[in-house]
C-alpha cells in the first residue's frame, strides 16, 4: 500500500513536471551534469532542483565513489552511475589529506615553497578527476547511452575537468558553474577574461584592490607564476589525454574555450570591481534564502541569551580535526563574552567550555545568521557561509584554513564587515578582542548591512540569473553572440604584439629615414660651404 502511495506520488510529480514544461521559457529541456564534490556540489544541486522545478529534465553522470552526490535519495534528479577502481573511503581519504595537508602543513614563509606544493596538491587532485573522466569517456555502454539521450546541454563546475570533454563528444553545448581557478588561470587563457594585476588582485595573492608597488610586484609574479604553470604543467597531461580520446590534436584550452556560458559563484557585494565580459554572469549567493524557524531547544537558547543576543561559530564541514588544545583556547574566549554561543564542533568536549556556549554536530547556519538575535558571525571563511552572512548582514570575525578562505576573509576585511585572525597562532585573547570589535563597534554592522542592500538590490536574483542563462543556451543551442573575438586571435595578437612591432618599425623607419636625410643635407651644405670658399 505504502509503495502504491509512493508510485502515486511521484507519477502526479512527473505529470505536473511535464505541465509545467509546456509553460516554462526554455521549453522541456534535457541536462546532463558533471558533477564535482563538496561546496561544488551544495552549490550546483541549488541550480539542479531549480530546474527541475521548472520542469526540465536533469541527469547526473556520477561514479561509484562519489562522496555527496546520493543517487538513493528522493529526488526528481535522475542519476547515471559508472563503475570506477576508486572506492569512497579512497576519495574521502584523498580530500581529507589533501585538506589537512593544505590547513596545516604548507610553508608560508617562502613563495616557491608555498605555491610549488599547492601545485603539487592540486595535480594529485587532477590525477583523480582524470582517472575519472577515463572510466567514463571509455565506458563504450554508457557513452552510447549518453548520445542516444540527445541532451540539450552540459553543466558542470570547471575546477573538475572532463565536460569539456564529453560536450565535444556528445556535441552539445557547454556552461560552467565556478567560484574560481588559482591565478585565475582557466578564467583568462579559456575564457578570456581580462584580469589587469595592476589593479585585480590574483586569487591565492591575499591582496586588495588597492596595492602598493612591491604589492603590484607580488601580484605580477603570481600572474606569471599561474599562467606559466597552466600552459605547461597543468595541461600537458590533459592535452594528451584528450587528443586520444578524440582522435586528433586538442588541447583542454581550447575545449574549455567553447563553453557558452561562465556562471560565477561570487557578485559586486564581495568582488572588487574588475572587467567582465557578456558570456561571463555573476551568480554569487544563489543558495541564500530567507530564515526559516529553528528547532525549538534552539530556539528556546537563542531567546535565553536576551539583548546580548547571539554568536554562531562554523569552520564548515570538512574541517573536524581541530586539535584539543586548540579548542581549549577557542572556549575559552567563547566563554569570556556575554553572549551565548552555537558553535559547530565534532569531538571531545573543551574543558575550558563555558555554560554560554552550546555545541551542536549540525546547525542550521543560514537560519541562524538570520535570527535577529545573531550578532557576529565565527567562520572559515567558505564562500558559501560569507555570503549568507551578506545576505542576512551580519559582522564576521574570519578564521580562513584554506583554498579561497583567506582571500575571501580579506575581502570583507577589505570591505569593512570582517576582522581576520591566523587560527595558528591567535591567542584566546586575540579571538576574544575580535569578538568584542565586530559586536560592540556600529561600523561592522553598518557595513555589512551595506552589503546585504547592494546584493538584495538586483535587478534579477542570483539563481533565476543562473537557470536563465541555462534555459537560453538550451533554446538558442549556445551563446555564440556573446563571445569576444578573443578566441580567435593567439597570444601575440591578443596582446598586440604584432601591432607594436608594426608600429615601432614604422617609427624606426621614420627615424632612420629622416636622420639620413639631415645627414644628406648636412653633408651636401657642408660640400657647398667648401665650394664656396674655394672660389
């Protein structure tokens, strides 16, 4: 009877679905998406159900070790799961690692040293994805299954390589979801995004909008250091790789420069003003919502805490291996301020843990930060908890780990709505001061009230930004309108190489020509005043 409901259930959801496709601007579409993991994943399920919803069709090409992507849940989402030699304990293995290794054990004291093992990082990381991408692309069932399936277009996030691939395979169209790329690097040599340095701080840099001159310097060299790291290390295995599997001569620039459209996770509220152009949409905050209600033990906490209101501490998911004395320190500042506090934290209780201060495994963040008893938020600085903490315009106190945390950190330092802390070596009383600072100083919650008003007040939101652009693809089978005539010069066109060589030699020209011509008339009245005199 339960499983007649169900079957019930879900024939009305397809039906309303099919309905709804009729009335929906992209018409009944088909997505296949490549999916990647974590943040990435949160992020692009956001835009897949919004799909959904409005009625297109969404596969998901996914593997046996995927950590998040759940094939068993409930969900209108159909799943299209290959077989790989990994395992999920091997890949959540790998990303813990990787983490770990990144948070704790980089060496910031010399740049070569810091960047050549994030380098070193980041091509493990590679590895896998690519190991991936040849189960699947070699895969001979599924891949027939895929062309007979006639999507209408691929999303996928463009830091995990391989649908760039499968597009040209499959022939349809591509967008890319992303918050960014080291140095930028796909961003500029796939899309063509202009990325001046003297004024765009590069990612991983740490640096403003506002540089001093060994400041412009630093963020020139990461500028060449990215460039020429993608051009011949990252690519070299990619290219190869996918040369084979298309049976001619590509290179993953050049595949990854035919994606229609680039989503990106980030907005005016957070970025510093840079150039953009048309095929590149920013969709930062697309999964922030109003607050919903909190469970009622919550709820009843937060309300004890009176006009001294609330703190919500989170260092995210993947982070769970703070030390014991590390979280000692941590609770014991916590404990120091008349707040209460919900912190987000898996493993032996703190000692120095004071009775204001409640520990949860999971917390309803969002919800929390839109409380009107929040008063600062305590976080990693993941792009996903900072832009809800702009959506709702609460103060952060940024305690970043690693990848895009610091920049991100530095950003709303930047901005006025943060204050930044090394979780390595801060004190409890350090901690203890920043609280005090974005709680009892206005100008933190002004600025980030400010925040919260430019990112309310757009014209479209983030999300029906995203779905549109998708939904416009799909009708228009790409974006070709849209894109720079970039992709059609090489490097020394780009940067008008052969124009100023042009120029110069007409210069040189004019120059040489005009000094043998002062050098004739010179010479000839120096023949005539000799003439001259001789008579």
């Amino acid at each position: 009877m339960c499983s007649g409901k169900m079957s019930m259930k879900w024939i009305l959801v397809l039906l309303l679905l099919q309905l709804s496709c009729q009335f929906s601007p992209g018409g009944c579409g088909k997505v296949l998406v490549w999916p990647t993991e974590y943040s990435h994943w949160i992020n692009m399920k956001i835009i897949l159900d919004e799909l959904v919803q409005r009625g297109h069709e969404v596969t998901v090409l996914t593997s046996t070790a995927s950590i998040l992507v759940n094939a068993n849940t409930q969900s209108s989402i159909r799943f299209e799961i290959f077989p790989t030699s990994f395992t999920k304990d091997d890949m959540e293995f790998f990303f813990i690692k990787l983490i770990s290794k990144w948070t704790n054990d980089l060496p910031k004291n010399t740049f070569w040293a810091y960047f050549s093992q994030i380098q070193e990082m980041i091509l493990e990381g590679y590895e896998v994805i690519e190991k991936l991408c040849r189960d699947a692309v070699s895969n001979k069932k599924l891949m027939t299954k895929l062309q007979q399936e006639k999507f209408d277009v691929i999303l996928a996030d463009a830091i995990g390589h391989c649908s760039e691939l499968l597009a040209e395979l499959l022939k349809i169209p591509l967008v890319y979801s992303l918050r960014f790329f080291p140095g930028y690097a796909i961003e500029k040599q796939c899309g063509g995004l202009p990325f001046p340095p003297s004024y765009v701080p590069i990612i991983l840099s740490e640096l403003s909008d506002q540089m001093t001159f060994m400041e412009r310097v630093k963020n020139m060299m990461y500028v060449l250091y990215f460039d020429f790291w993608f051009q011949t290390y990252d690519q070299k295995k990619s290219n190869k790789f996918y040369s084979d599997v298309l049976g001619r001569p590509t290179t993953l620039s050049e595949l990854m420069g035919k994606a229609e459209m680039w989503l990106i996770r980030t907005y005016w509220d957070f970025e510093f003003p840079r150039p953009l152009l048309p095929h590149f949409e920013f969709v930062g905050g697309l999964h922030c919502k109003p607050a919903k209600p909190l469970p009622k033990e919550m709820e009843q906490f937060v309300q004890s805490s009176g006009e001294d209101g609330i703190v919500v501490f989170s260092l995210g998911s993947m982070v769970t291996n703070l030390t014991e004395e590390k979280a000692n320190m941590i609770a014991s500042a916590l404990a120091q301020i008349p707040q209460k506090v919900i912190w987000r934290y898996e493993g032996k209780n703190p000692d120095t843990l004071g009775p204001n201060t409640r520990l949860y495994k999971w917390i309803p963040q969002n919800d929390l930060l839109g409380h009107p008893k929040t008063k600062a938020f305590v976080t990693h600085g993941g792009a996903n908890g900072i832009y809800e903490a702009i959506y709702h315009g609460i103060p952060m106190v940024g305690l970043p780990l690693f990848a895009d945390q610091p920049d991100n950190i530095i950003r709303m330092k930047k901005k006025g709505a943060a204050v930044r802390l090394d979780i390595h070596t801060m004190s409890s009383a350090d901690l203890l001061n920043a609280l005090k600072t974005v709680i009892n100083d206005p100008l933190y919650k002004e600025n980030a009230l400010k925040l919260s008003r430019i990112h309310h007040e757009q014209p479209v939101k983030p999300l029906d930004r995203a779905v549109f652009w998708i939904e416009f693809v799909m009708r228009h089978k790409g974006a070709k309108h849209l894109r720079p005539a970039f992709y059609d010069l090489n490097w020394v066109q780009y940067h008008s190489l052969d124009v100023i060589g042009f120029l110069l030699a007409c210069v040189a020209t004019a120059i040489l020509v005009i000094t043998k011509c002062v050098l004739f008339c010179c010479w000839k009245f120096a023949k005539t005043g000799k003439k001259g005199k001789r008579e």
